[in-house]
C-alpha cells in the first residue's frame, strides 16, 4: 500500500470540482444500511456505512449524513473541519446507548472537504479515502478495525488478519460504545487529483489494483459505473457505495 504522497505545486484560483455517487444494495442484505452525501457545491462529501447486525443502522447512516449536510459550509477551511467534527461527535453523544442498555444504533463515516489548494479527510471506522494521484492509488484513511490492530500490532499479514475470528469488527466508529475519536488528515491538492470515498462493501470486493484501473476511467460518472461493474460481477454480498471526486 502506498503512503500519502508529498504535496508538490499547490492549485490557486477559483476550483470547480466535479463529482458523481452511486449505493447499492448488497446481495444478501435486507436493506441498504448504507448511505453518501455528494455536495460539490460546498466541497463537502461523505459515506457513512451503518453497523451491520445492530439496531436501524440504516438510520444511523442516513442521520449522519443529514447531519453533515445540513451544516452551513461557510468559513475558513479550518473552521469547516471544527464544524465537521462538532456534529459527528454530537451525533455520537446522541447514539450512545442510554442507561447501560444493550442496543447500538452507529456508523461508520468518511468525510472529504475540499477548497482551492487543501484536502481534509475526516474519518471513524472503515470507510475509506483513496487518492488517485500521478498514476498511482494512495489510501489516505487507516481503517479503525481489528483487522488492521492485528497488522499494526503483532505484525500480522493482511491474509493471517483477516482471518482472524472477528477481524470486520470495528474500533471506532459514530454511535459506538466508546466515546468518538476521529481521525483527520490534511494535504494539498494537486491538477489531476482524484478522490474517492467508498464503504467496506466497495473496496472489498475488488484489488487495489483494480481500484487503480477503474480510478482512471474517465469523469467521475464513468469511474464510479466502472467500479460497480467490477464489484458486481464478484458475490458482492455487502451494500456497496462511492463517491468520486476530480476537478
């Protein structure tokens, strides 16, 4: 897996970015728990995937992504991010189970903000953000999982840890049992850059490879139909989403 690559020449001037988004649901879901929010005219997007086996994670997804959509998307880039992280923490307040009661209603989410020259990935649980930059695909977030604890860890293989019993469980995530921690990452933005948000469902089902290849189909529209075509080919058991994001 690539590492977040160096910035290099930063974008000025005024940025129109283009995107597309698709979800859909899994081959042996009863409901898509999945949700996005496709928002370029504020630089705002996001996934957010519903805790799957728990109480409406359909709800908690759709929530969480109302929820973003309503914040009012003006200030400086800094306080655009603060605002980002005062609503998915005070969703997560909302969430937690009340009383020591058993039920969890969370999600996980990705969120990407974009302005003339900067990038913020904002991140709990094992949504995903991919750059496709200079011909090679980055993954900016680390998924919050006990798979990817297992390869941090005690050093394991991407292949021992996922078979390891309870490796799709996660360890963060808006709703969960623990208080929220969110995970941030900032960068420039480069010409050509292309990024995608996307739910477990979606990067599963395909090689990073293959998530390269479809990443230089063409306008968002066209990479985001390329990657349901390669994932829904496979079993495709899971909901799958993506939101794909070029100047």
């Amino acid at each position: 897996m690539a590492h977040v690559p160096p910035a290099g020449t930063i974008v000025t001037g005024p940025y129109a970015w283009r995107s597309a988004g698709r979800t859909a649901q899994g081959k042996s879901r009863a409901r898509n728990e999945d949700a996005l929010l496709d928002c370029p005219q504020r630089g705002c997007w996001a996934v957010a995937d519903g805790m799957g086996g728990h109480q409406a994670g359909n709800v908690a997804s759709q929530w969480v992504v109302n929820s973003l959509a309503a914040l009012p998307g003006k200030g400086g880039f800094d306080q655009r991010i603060e605002a980002v992280r005062l609503c998915l923490r005070g969703l997560d307040s909302q969430l937690q189970p009340v009383d020591g009661g058993a039920g969890i209603m969370g999600s996980t989410v990705v969120v990407l903000l974009l302005e003339p020259n900067r990038a913020a990935c904002i991140w709990a649980g094992d949504s995903r953000c991919y750059l496709w930059r200079g011909q090679r695909l980055y993954q900016l977030s680390r998924d919050h999982s006990l798979q990817q604890q297992l390869i941090d860890r005690q050093q394991l293989s991407p292949e021992l840890a996922q078979a390891h019993p309870g490796s799709r469980a996660l360890t963060r995530a808006v709703g969960g049992r623990q208080p929220l921690k969110l995970e941030v990452l900032e960068l420039c933005t480069q010409p050509g850059d292309v990024f995608l948000l996307c739910s477990d469902g979606l990067y599963q089902g395909l090689s990073h490879r293959e998530l390269g290849r479809a990443m230089s189909a063409g306008t968002p529209r066209q990479v985001v139909d390329r990657l349901f075509h390669d994932v829904l080919r496979g079993a495709s058991r899971d909901d799958l989403t993506a939101v794909v994001i070029q100047p």
